[in-house]
C-alpha cells in the first residue's frame, strides 16, 4: 500500500511554508538595488537578497554561501538563519539544517515557522518524537496553522498513534477544507486502522478537490479491495495505472 504520493522512496513528505512569499521579497529588493539603491555588495541586505535569488534559481549552494556570509556580519539575526535552513533542507542536510532552526529559535522564540521547519527536518531524520514536541510548540504560537496540525498529524501517524493523528487531521480540515493531503492522509489513517469506508469517504472527497493523483484511486482501489469490492477496486487500479504508468 502507498501511504503518500511521493514516489519510489516510501517517504513522507513533511511540507514546510511555502517559499514563494519570501522569494517575492527578494526580486523586489534586488529591483531596487539595480535601481540605483547604493549598498556594499557585502551588505546583509544584498547578500540576503542574493540568497533567495540564488534559490530561486535552484543554486543552493551559492544561496548557502550568501546566507552564511550575511551571518558573519549579522550574527544574531534569527531569519537569515532561518533562510539558510531552509537551503540546507532543500538539499537534504537535515541536520545542518536542524542546527539552523535552532539558532533562529534562540534569537527568536516566537518565530513558528522555525519550529515547523525544525519539525519537519527531525521527521525526515525518522526522530518522530522530536517532530511531535517542534509541531506541537508552532502549534501553540500559531493555532490556526492548518499546515502544522497536518504535518503533526503525519507525525503522530508514523508513531502508530491513531487516535492523535486522526483528531489533527480533522482540525487541519476544519481549518482548511479543501487540504488534498489533509484529506488524503486522514483516509490513509483509516484504512491503517481497518475503517475502511470512513477511508473510502475521504478517498471521495480528495479525488474531488484533485483527481490527477494516482496515489489516492490507489488507496481507494486497496480499501474497497478489504471490503470485498472487487469491480470498485479493479477500476480504481486501473485508474491509478492510467495515472502513473509506473
């Protein structure tokens, strides 16, 4: 059985926050250097800006390098950290990248996103415990973070705990209804736990919100197969095929 729609690897997939505001920032700062705003190229600003430039480009080694040297002019700046965090966990350091989050957390105790990144690179490193206890504190400085209770949700769900991973799922759904994943991982639940229609229903209303996923006719296809459907089962595997050949 598929649990989550990353391919090959089996792996959950820990979503961080989207990055797309933050490199929004920094084409508009980069606007107003080449505009004639005067700054030393070695400034924490231009290197930072040069950072998500660099990323957005999908050079993260040159975005690494450009944060680290804004750090060495601007050692206790929690968000510079923070970005090279999230360089270094799109590249797979998970524990350099834990190493940062912790030092933004130190120079910032509030900044949520930091705990959710640091979460989600413990995950990564199948330290699920430690996962729970990060999301669970962005959690509390952020309670309408949908994206928090899911990821806790994957988390409590990897440790066997049902129950947990179930009530955070309905929280994130009730937060943000229309969460695929959200939706998604919750039938995945189910199905784990041998409720197969409550499965199937959320199998239903993920393929409404996105029917391209071959993963979820998949699972579909696996619970009504537990249940004995097997013509429901059949055409759903088909589908998933159809979907993903592979």
């Amino acid at each position: 059985m598929m649990r989550n729609p990353v391919p090959q690897t089996g792996a959950r997939r820990f979503p961080l926050p989207s990055l797309v505001p933050r490199l929004l920032g920094a084409l508009m700062t980069c606007a107003l250097l080449i505009s004639g705003c005067a700054q030393s190229p070695e400034s924490p600003e231009v290197l930072v800006a040069r950072g998500h430039l660099m990323e957005s480009r999908g050079k993260l080694d040159e975005a690494v390098d450009a944060y680290t040297r804004a750090l060495i002019r601007r050692p206790d700046d929690a968000t510079i950290y923070y970005d090279r965090g999230v360089a270094l966990g799109r590249q797979g350091h998970w524990d350099d990248a834990i190493a940062d989050y912790t030092r933004a957390i130190e120079h910032d105790p509030g900044m949520a996103r930091a705990y959710n990144n640091r979460a989600a690179a413990q995950a990564h490193e199948h330290r699920y415990d430690a996962a729970v206890a990060d999301f669970s504190k962005t959690i509390s400085l952020d309670p309408k973070s949908a994206l928090a209770y899911k990821n806790r949700g994957l988390a409590y769900h990897d440790l066997g705990q049902i129950g947990p991973s179930l009530e955070d799922y309905t929280v994130a759904l009730r937060l943000d209804p229309n969460d695929f994943e959200s939706r998604f991982e919750r039938g995945n639940v189910y199905l784990d736990a041998g409720q197969y229609q409550k499965a199937i229903a959320d199998f239903d209303q993920a393929i409404a919100i996105d029917a391209t996923r071959a993963s979820v006719w998949l699972n579909r296809g696996e619970a009504h197969r537990r249940l004995g459907h097997a013509k429901e089962s059949q055409a759903d595997l088909a589908e998933a095929h159809r979907l993903d050949p592979n």
